[in-house]
C-alpha cells in the first residue's frame, strides 16, 4: 500500500513573496498598452504647453504671451506655489499624478475585474505584500512617467525657443523630490481603489480629484501660501520646486514615506477585515 | 486528521443570512460532494474556506490549522466560479502568472503537466478570451493543480465541459485523490457525475447543512424499487396501485414500485390479470432522486 506523502506547510519569507508577487506585477505593467499609452501622455502635455503657450493667433492676431519664460517652469514653479493665479502656475511635474491616479486605479481595478485577486489571495499572498507590491510597482511608473515628462518638456521647451538658465542642483533636487513623491501617491492610489473596489467609477474621479490637487488649492486660497501644506502630498510635491535644497528633498522623502506607511497598513487593514471577492 | 473542519460558521451579507451555523467535516483524501440549490450557501462557503469571504462567526480549520494561517493557502488548488486570468494574455502567461504567486521552482515543467493533465497542451499559446467556455473550465483546474495542492476547492467546474471534458475531470479527481493524498471540495448542480466520484455527500439547503453521509451510508439509505415496462401501462398502474402503496411512473415512462416487493410477485399479478411485462429491474434510487425526496421531505415538513 502507498504510505500518505507527508504534509508540510511552508512559509515563504517576505522577500520571497515580494520577490513574487513583484515579479508578478511588473511583468503585467511592461505587458499592459495602458502604461505606454501614459507615459506618451506624460510626454506629450509638457510639450503642448510649452510649444503652444507662444504661439501667435490666427490670420496674424498677436502672439498670446507666453506662459513661461524659462524652459524649466514646466517641470517646478521658482518658489513653490500653493495658490494658482493661472494655468502658467499650476501646469508643471506634479500634472504626473493625475496621470498616474487614473493608472493606478485601472491597474487595480483590472486585478478585480479579470478575478486575478481571487486567484492570488488564495495562495500564500498576504494583503500587505499587495498592497505594497502595488504601491511600489505603481510608483515606478509615475517615477517614469515623471521622466517622459521631463523629455517631453524639454523637447517642448527647445521647440519654442525658451530660456534654458537654471540652477542645476535645484533642478535636480526637484526631479528627484518629484520622483519620490510617487511612492506616497502610489500608495494612497492603491488604498483608495482597494477601499472603493466595489465603485471603479468612484475611486478613479476621487483619485482624479486628489491628483489634480483641488483641494490642498482651494485650501491654500483660504490659507494663503503656508508651508503648513506640506504634510500633504500635494503640498510637499510643490515643495520641490526649483529654488529647492537638500531640506526640500528631506520633506519629500518623509512625507512620501509617512503617506506610504499610513495608506499601506489602512489598506492591509481594510483589505485583511473585508471579502476580499 | 480532517482536510477541511467547520464549525457554527455564519455569514450574512446585509440583511441575508447566506450561511447559518453550517457544520462540515471533509475527512483527508474524500471527494466531497457539496449539493445544495441555487442560494443555497454553497460559493458562499467555499469562498469562506479559501479565505476570500470574512465570516461573521464560526471556526474553519484546514488540516488543523486556522484557515487564515497563509501557509495552508499553498496546499490549496481553487477553482471558484471562473479561473481569475487576465483576458489579453495568454493561457501559458497566465499560468506562469499563479505559478510565480504560489512560488513554484521549475514552473515550466509544472505548468506543462498540468496542462497535459486536462488535455489544454495545444491551447498554451491561445489568449485566455478566445478560450472557450469549457476550455476555460479545464484552464481553471489546471491552474487548481498547481503546486500539487492537498485540497482541491472546485466550485461547479463541470459547468460548460462536453463529455470527454467531464471523462478527464473524473479521471483527474480519482487521480489527485488516490495517488497524491489530495481532498476534494466539489460543489456541482449535475448530481448524476458527481455520484461516479465522490466519496462523501453533504447537503446544504438555507445556509446549513442538511445532511452528511459517506457514499455507502448514501447507497444504504437508498430506497429499492422495481422499475418495469409493459404494453398496457394504465391497467398495469391501476393494479400496481390497488395492490402496492407506492407506484410512479419515471421520465422514461417505466413504472417504479418503490414498496419491498419480489420481482417475482409483480409479474405473476400482472400475468394472472393478462398484462405482459416486457422489462423488469430492481433498482435503487440515485444521488439525484435521493436530492430531490429530501428536498422535498424538507418542503413538506415547512409547509
């Protein structure tokens, strides 16, 4: 007679289940047109407004003024700019997380609709690991994105012949600042199309709405420009701006982390004490 | 030691109570037929079991252990409804997808046996939305296969399978069950495929548990009848009823007499008032006939 094959449960450290469900992923982020189609979008914008910002009127009306003067006011603001007086102020890097709002919640909100979340909690995945796996895979690609957006601009910004005069290290402590804002965006993203799985419609216009910034603008036009608005996404992405120094980047890096935490373990919390199907 | 061991679970979705102190044993290596009406809680309960519904009360533990401890997950092959595959990709992208999420060393190897199990080899490449239905079904118990689980959790998977696909899944379940220790949960409407396989039954009607027996202790309790055809079937009725308490006739127009009686004394009754039987078979009741008395055993006891 066969003898019983000795049962054994296993328990995958974290790394290797990241290492996964990473794996997992990214290869669906390179595989999806959704992400190549952002991040021609990301490109594009920058380049739109700054080439046509200029541009003279039809049957020889006069030129419009331009919206901007110096090439790198598309990517930050000089100083940082809670309160928008026009479009010139508020069109810049941080356009990459309305983007990257919609992305996230059509990446999320495929997992629930194709029922690949049915498939992967029931093996060893925990919902931490999702939610982070999301939150960091997501935030790649807004960090990309931010980098087709800078292209785009610049292309933009040659194109109209803009001044390209800025302080080199300002403009990069900005870039990077920008870039890793994209963790703490990414993760509120995740936590708020895992909250709202149920209603795509209503996580992807919430995530539309936190992404455009709205209300941390309308906060400041009561608040005037306080930089009491950094503990906020919003704020502290329009913190890295182009007079921007290594404190900046510090304030990015702690709020990023500080949302990324938070909305990581609320989603885990949600998603651990809810059907998960 | 019991693959799967429920006790008191409830779950309510707003103001339906889905499940109601349900009590369930699946003992270690059992196909386990799960039967129970539309509604009657039986999704409800799988999904409970493989983690994705949060119940509102009760205990499930799976080979003694919680059925939240996550490494039990990797000893468990589920098939709920339709297998969770992204549409533009392919069946094998799909399959290396939950191979990477169960962690599996040498994926390919595995993927191709399971594929070859449920017959799919030539479908690997196809995109999982041009699959058809059945094609599918059987992708989605591939995917179960996986990792060689030591439960299967199969929730209507014979949904949509033509009969070499329903021939397989036989083949496959009495396979997995004998040869590698594994326990089956399958849930399924088509009673008369379930019967071939499982092991034991459990019967669930309004979110609990109705009944739970062994297929023995299901073929004892069976009733016998003589079931019979013959040429003047309403003077054969009207005898068969004046002379036995329980006569009926059956969709392939026989008449089944369900009361002890020898074939012998059916024949001689009808032969002495000149009706000829031409086929006589004694008979017991199937899984599905049994279904449908207690169903309705239990309507008239409400009623």
């Amino acid at each position: 007679m066969q003898g019983k094959a000795l049962l054994r449960f296993e328990s995958p450290t974290l790394t290797q289940r990241m290492r996964s469900m990473l794996g997992v992923d990214f290869y669906r982020l390179f595989h999806t047109p959704m992400y190549y189609i952002f991040l021609t979008i990301a490109a594009i914008i920058p380049a739109m407004v700054v080439s046509m910002a200029g541009m003279g009127g039809p049957d020889g009306m006069a030129q419009a003024a331009p919206l901007y003067t110096n090439m790198w006011n598309i990517i930050a603001a000089d100083t940082p700019l809670y309160v928008v007086r026009d479009i010139g102020d508020y069109a810049n890097m941080n356009m990459v997380f309305i983007f990257g709002g919609i992305m996230v919640s059509i990446f999320i909100g495929h997992d629930y609709r194709s029922g690949y979340v049915k498939q992967l909690f029931t093996t060893h995945a925990k919902k931490l690991d999702y939610m982070l796996s999301k939150s960091i895979v997501c935030a790649f690609a807004m960090a990309c994105m931010c980098g087709t957006y800078l292209l785009g601009g610049m292309a933009g910004g040659i194109l109209a012949g803009l001044d390209m005069d800025v302080n080199v290290g300002s403009l990069l402590i900005a870039l990077l600042g920008k870039a890793v804002m994209s963790l703490g965006w990414a993760s509120l993203y995740t936590f708020i199309n895992v909250v709202l799985r149920r209603y795509f419609g209503v996580s992807i216009t919430l995530s539309f709405i936190l992404g455009t910034g709205i209300p941390i603008i309308g906060a400041a036009a009561i608040l005037g420009n306080t930089p009491a608005l950094n503990v906020f996404l919003y704020g502290a992405s329009v913190y890295a701006c182009l007079s921007s120094n290594i404190f900046t980047l510090l304030v990015c890096v702690v709020i990023s982390c500080l949302w990324a935490v938070a909305c990581n373990a609320l989603g885990t919390l949600v998603l651990s004490r809810s059907d998960v199907y | 030691m019991n693959a799967i061991e429920i006790r008191d679970l409830s779950k309510q979705f707003g103001s339906k109570q889905a499940v109601n102190n349900l009590n369930m044993t699946v003992p270690e290596g059992a196909i386990y037929g799960f039967i129970g009406e539309n509604g009657s809680g039986k999704s409800t309960t799988e999904k409970m079991i493989c983690g994705l519904l949060v119940p509102n009360d009760g205990s499930i533990r799976l080979f003694g252990k919680d059925y939240r401890d996550d490494t039990t997950r990797s000893k468990i092959g589920v098939l709920i409804e339709a297998p969770g595959c992204f549409p533009n990709l392919s069946v094998w992208n799909n399959m290396m997808i939950q191979a990477a999420n169960l962690d599996i060393k040498n994926p390919e190897r595995e993927i191709a046996k399971v594929l070859k199990t449920v017959r799919m080899e030539g479908a690997a490449s196809n995109k999982f939305k041009n699959c058809s239905l059945g094609m599918k079904q059987r992708i989605g118990i591939a995917m179960a296969l996986l990792g060689r689980p030591r439960l299967l959790v199969l929730d209507e998977p014979i949904n949509g399978l033509d009969a070499d696909g329903m021939r397989i899944m036989r083949e496959v379940l009495t396979d997995v069950t004998q040869k590698h220790d594994c326990t089956v949960l399958i849930s399924s409407h088509i009673l008369g495929e379930l019967e071939k396989i499982a092991t034991h039954y459990g019967i669930i009607r309004g979110g609990r548990m109705i009944a739970q027996m062994t297929a023995k202790q299901l073929e004892d309790s069976c009733r016998t009848y003589i079931a019979l055809r013959v040429k003047e079937k309403d003077k054969a009725r009207r005898l068969l009823t004046s002379a036995y308490a329980q006569v009926k006739e059956d969709e392939s127009d026989a008449i089944r007499v369900y009361d002890d009686a020898m074939p012998e004394e059916i024949v001689s009754l009808l032969y002495d008032n000149s009706v000829i039987v031409s086929e006589i078979k004694k008979a017991k009741v199937g899984l599905e006939e049994y279904y449908t008395d207690l169903m309705a055993e239990r309507e008239e006891r409400r009623a």
